[in-house]
C-alpha cells in the first residue's frame, strides 16, 4: 500500500473567549493564514486549525461579570472570532472549541491513560495562585510578592490536587531541544527556553477544585476536580486531529508542521507540550514559533490595559488587504511591532496605493491607450537590466523567505520588482516612444508587454499575503483561478492579443483619505 501524504499542519493558539478579539489576535491568525496559503501556493495540502480557549476562572469570571452562565456567554463571544476570520480572509480548516464533546472525551482519555502509566499524582498543594495567569508559584519564584509572569497580585492557596511528572521528561526535552535547532524560532526564544530548562522543572498542577471553580470539563479520575485550563487546551492540536480515534487520520497531520503562538505562551507550548505528548508517546511537533507582541507607545495591547485596537473597524477603514499588508509588512516575525493608526495610513499611502496601486493602473492605461486594450506579448526581460533579474529571482527569494518563515522578506522581494518597474517607466517614458510613432512602436509594445509579465508576476506572488489584490490585479490581466508558483515563470506568460480589462482602482484613497489625514493629525 503506498503511505498516505501528509498534511502540512499548521496551528494558531486557541483564543480565550472572554472578550472580543483585537488586533494582537488578529496578526497570529492572519500571520497563520499567510503561511497556510503560501504552503497551497507550493501545491501541498494543507490543515489549519485555528479555535477558542472556553474553559477556566477567567472565562468564568468574564461571565459572572456580564451577569450569565459561562456556556452562554462563551457562545455570544465565539461568533465574532469566526466573523473576524472571514473578514480578514483568513482561510481555516476546522474551528475547535474546546467544549466540543469530540475534545473533552479525548482529554479524559488521556488523562485515565496518564494516570494509569504513573505520570500523574495526587498530593497536597500550598503556594501562590496567580488567578490571571492560572498559574501556581512557589516563595522563591515569586518577584517582589507578585506573579512572576504578569507583576500581578497572589492568593495563598492550600489544597489537594492531581499533578503530572514534568520533572520526570526534563532530561528528554533538553536533549530534544539541542538536536533539533528548529524546533523554536526564533533562536533567541529557544535560547530562553533552554535557559529556563538549566532549573529543575516543577511537576504541573493539573486540577482545579470544583468547589473553586465548575467551569472546566471534569477530572476522570476523581469527580471533585476539573482539568486544568491549560492541560485541556494544549491538548487541541491533537483532538483536532482524531488522537487515538481515527488513526489514518491523526497520521495524515500529526506531527503539526507549525505552532504559531505569542511569546507570553511559550513556555506551555515549548516546555509543557512537548512533554505532554512525549508522555503520551507521541512524536513532538516539528516547529514552534514565538512571535513578538504588538504595542501602543510601548504597552501590550491587551484587553486587560484597555487599549484594544479593533480589527474589523481597520479593515473597514483602509481595507482588508491594507491591514494584513501592514501586519506582515512592518514586523519581522518575534519582533515587537509598535502600532499606531498612522503607521498604517502611511503604509497604505505610500506601499500600497502610491507604488502598487499606480503601477498597475499606469500599465493598464498604457496598454488600452497604446495598444487598443490587448496584451501586446512578453519578448523577454532581456531589454531591461533592473528588471530581468528581479523576474528571474523572484520565485526564489519567496521560497527562500517563506522557508525561513519570513513573510517580511518575501513582502520586500515583490516590491524590489514593483519598485524596479515604476523606476523603469520613469526612465523609459513610453508617452515619448509613442509619439515617436511607427519608429518607436516596437519597443514600446516590448516595454508594455514587460511590464503587463510584471503584473502577472507580482499578482501571482501576492496570493498568499494580500488575497483580493491578487485577484484584481489578475482578474484585470484577464487571468482566473488561483495561483500557483509555477505561474511565477515566463513559461506562463500571456498570449499576445489578449484582451484586458478597464483598470479599477486597487487601493482607493478616497474612502481612507480622510481617516489617514485624521491619524496625521491634519484635522
Ligand atoms: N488561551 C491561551 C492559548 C491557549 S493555546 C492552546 C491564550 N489565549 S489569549 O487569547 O490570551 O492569547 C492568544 C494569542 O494572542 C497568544 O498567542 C498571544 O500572544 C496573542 N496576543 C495577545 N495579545 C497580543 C498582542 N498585543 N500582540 C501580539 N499577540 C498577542 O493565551
């Protein structure tokens, strides 16, 4: 029997429900979408799994508050996630929540299979509890009485609980860590975790008292507990794929190809997660990526500082293409990006309408005045020193970005090729060949047909960063469907004669206009 292929798997955190998502949520999932797409830009099959985080004390908290049950409350928050993926054309496979049955049932399993291979305890608990964070702190580990993670306020905390063996997979995981170099990217987040590792682990407590808190799905082995918010969660990226339910189909996924997370979780998912799995006898995923942190004037934007900035009203404003441009565009991967409104008016401005926009809707105008509206046929590059070797790279200088999960990079290389044809219009000035006339009529179709291949090529190579741009720019090309990287070759030029549409407006400022001269404080 020949194997099935595998599935390039790729995963986002699961969002805590307890408020609506802003724009940190949104660049994880547009940043996992633009990943997924470009991996069906290369022809593989792809699973993207993306979700909500429902159980635990905030979100029971967050309910208490709004003055409902938690499983209503969480049902009125779910629908704006999934609204804000459609929005932002982020293109998922499967949404799991994790108060679906299929996940619950495959949790508990796990953790009778834990219990019974002796990896989980009970025993007596006495430290702090960070309530924000769901986290337990010993003395030593607190910083000056707080949370070591957040700086927020402790409890005092005695009582009996389930633990699991951390400290027992310690060994194995740094050994894991130092031979496989991408298992974290960037490399500084690995160096941290291994620094974090040089500690001995504490085992993790993995139970909630029900008396404390009823909103979690029920510890099997003992009905006075829940699990762990966190021990449930983690275990998404595995339910999602029929763990020990469907094995053809956890075959075909696991491992994941890529845990995209921010780098506050990174130690659930570089330090836990790992063992958890090695625990249960499976293979750890191939790559985890921690990403920076989006903030305004140098705080994280988070619900908790209330300074939310909200997705749907910038898509809105400047556009859904705008806003993954600039998500992708102004931060490396792992970097903090610092976010303010005219950041993303400027980007719009000078990126997107001035160089992008312009270029396309010259060359359009150029080939209906010049040549009646019709393709006038691609002779090759080799007229134009800038641009040949931008044409013949650009393939690669995508794959090579995109293999290093570097979405900035490959954002850069397709506007090296736009830069380099708007700089070669200013040079060329097919207005001045035109009215040479007949004499000049041969090198200006040349030129136009160059730059109608330019089109071609950079409408192809947007496809996974800004969707809907692509599509115009191809649709106005005449061309349909989706693209694939083979099209990023002259062998795909258009046919000669080819009839092309009426330019529209790719970028239009009118409507952002007045909202980016706003966030200049011109008003
Ligand atoms: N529920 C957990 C994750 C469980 S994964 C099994 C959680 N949820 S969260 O809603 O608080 O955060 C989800 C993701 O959003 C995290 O990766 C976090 O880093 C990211 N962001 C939240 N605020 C952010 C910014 N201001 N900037 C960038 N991303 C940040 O943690």
């Amino acid at each position: 029997m020949v194997p099935a292929l595998k599935a390039y798997y790729i995963t986002t955190p699961l969002y805590y429900v307890n408020a609506k998502p802003h724009l940190g949520h949104a660049y994880t999932n547009v940043l996992c979408d633009t990943f997924a797409r470009f991996q069906k830009f290369l022809g593989h099959e792809v699973f993207f799994l993306t979700g909500t985080d429902e159980h635990g004390e905030k979100i029971e908290r967050a309910a208490r508050a709004a003055g409902t049950e938690p499983r209503a409350y969480v049902e009125a928050i779910v629908p704006h996630f999934k609204e804000l993926w459609a929005k932002l054309g982020v293109q998922y496979d499967f949404f799991i929540r994790t108060t679906d049955a299929q996940h619950a049932r495959i949790v508990q399993r796990v953790l009778r299979e834990l219990v019974q291979k002796g990896d989980i305890y009970s025993a007596a608990y006495e430290g702090w509890y960070c309530t924000p964070c769901e986290s337990f702190w010993t003395t030593l580990q607190l910083l000056e009485g707080a949370c070591p993670d957040c700086r927020r306020e402790v409890k005092h905390l005695a009582e009996e609980n389930y633990f699991f063996k951390l400290s027992k997979y310690q060994g194995w995981l740094i050994s894991h860590i130092n031979t496989h170099p991408d298992v974290i990217v960037p490399a500084s987040r690995r160096a941290e975790v291994l620094s974090f590792l040089e500690r001995p682990l504490e085992d993790l407590c993995i139970t909630r008292p029900r008396e404390r808190l009823s909103w979690g799905i029920p510890f099997p082995i003992s009905e006075k507990f829940v699990v762990y918010v966190w021990f449930d969660a983690l275990l998404n990226y595995v339910t999602a794929v029929r763990f020990g339910e469907d094995e053809a189909f956890f075959r075909r996924h696991w491992p994941a190809d890529v845990h995209v997370v921010g780098k506050d979780i990174l130690r659930q998912h570089a330090v836990y997660w790992p063992i958890m799995l090695h625990a249960m006898g499976v293979e750890p995923p191939k790559t985890l990526i921690a990403h920076g942190w989006w903030t305004i004037e140098g705080a994280k934007v988070s619900k908790s500082r209330g300074n939310v900035v909200d997705p749907l009203a910038l898509a809105d404003i400047y556009g859904v293409d705008a806003f993954r441009y600039f998500l992708l565009r102004e931060v490396q991967v792992g970097q903090d990006g610092s976010y303010s409104e005219q950041l993303v008016a400027q980007r719009f401005e000078e990126d997107l309408a001035n160089d992008l926009g312009n270029l396309v809707s010259r060359t359009l105008a150029m080939i209906e005045r010049y040549e009646g509206g019709r393709y006038p046929g691609y002779s090759g590059a080799g007229g134009s020193a800038t641009l040949a070797p931008l044409l013949a790279g650009l393939r690669q200088a995508l794959e090579r970005a995109m293999a290093s999960f570097d979405p900035r990079a490959a954002l850069v290389a397709i506007w090296e090729l736009v830069h380099g044809a708007n700089r070669e219009i200013d040079r060329v000035k097919p207005w001045e060949l035109a009215r040479k006339g007949e004499e000049a009529k041969l090198e200006l179709s040349q030129f136009l047909g160059l730059l109608g291949e330019v089109l071609r090529l950079v409408g192809a190579a947007l496809a996974s960063f800004l969707p809907n741009a692509s599509q115009l720019i191809l649709s106005q090309l005449g061309v349909s469907g989706t693209p694939v990287v083979a099209d990023l070759s002259e062998r795909h030029a258009l046919a000669k004669g080819r009839p092309l549409t009426k330019p529209a407006a790719l970028f239009p400022k009118e409507a952002a206009g007045e909202r980016a001269r706003e966030a200049r404080g011109e008003k």
